[in-house]
C-alpha cells in the first residue's frame, strides 16, 4: 500500500469520526451548550478532513492542525481522566486521538521541492 493511499485512509476515517460528532451536537445542545459548541469544531474539521482526501499535499496545514490539535486535546483528556475530573471511560478517546494524531503524522506528505 502506498504512503498516499494511507493517508486517504487516515484522512477518511478521521473525517468520517470527527464528522459523526454532528449528530451528539444537536442532540447535547441544551443539556452541555459547549460540549456542543466544541463537537461543532471536530464536525466541521471532519468535512474539510474528507475534502482533503482528493489532494492531500494540498492541504499540509490541516493535516497538521488536525494531528498537533488532536494530541493537545488527547493529552488534556488524557490528564482529566487519570485525575478523575472526567470519567475514565474518556480514555477510549484519547487512545483514539492520539493515534489519528500519530497516523497523520507518520503519513503527513513532504514539503514540496
């Protein structure tokens, strides 16, 4: 399989994952007002993440937000977790973050010459 290939992969289920985050925004928009807020973030993340799929050299600076963002946030998550200030259940999603993070990273296209 191709570095390229793989990253289409990477930016698909990133993109599909971060977009599914439409549905919770809706249904939390009265109960969590800013947990809703911030899904609205990944969600349009999510939709940019699947464009980026036809050219992804093209869009360098979102794959790089998007794994630099996704460690900040697991890494807070993370920290939250283990001081009990969340559930530990959260944990699945760092573990989540952290690898799409590392993916994106691993795979990001070079600079062009």
């Amino acid at each position: 399989m191709s570095r390229e290939l793989a990253l289409k992969i990477v930016l698909g289920f990133a993109g599909v994952i971060f977009l599914s985050m439409a549905y919770p925004m809706f249904a939390l928009v009265r109960q969590a007002p800013t947990l809703s807020m911030m899904m609205s973030l990944y969600a349009t993340l999510g939709v940019f993440l699947l464009l980026a799929i036809r050219n992804p050299s093209a869009h360098r600076s979102l794959i790089a937000f998007t794994a630099w963002s996704s460690f900040a946030h697991g890494i807070l998550m993370g920290t939250q977790a283990l001081l009990n200030l969340v559930e530990r259940g959260e944990l699945i999603g760092v573990a989540v973050l952290l690898v799409i993070g590392v993916a994106l990273i691993a795979l990001s296209p070079p600079k062009p010459a």
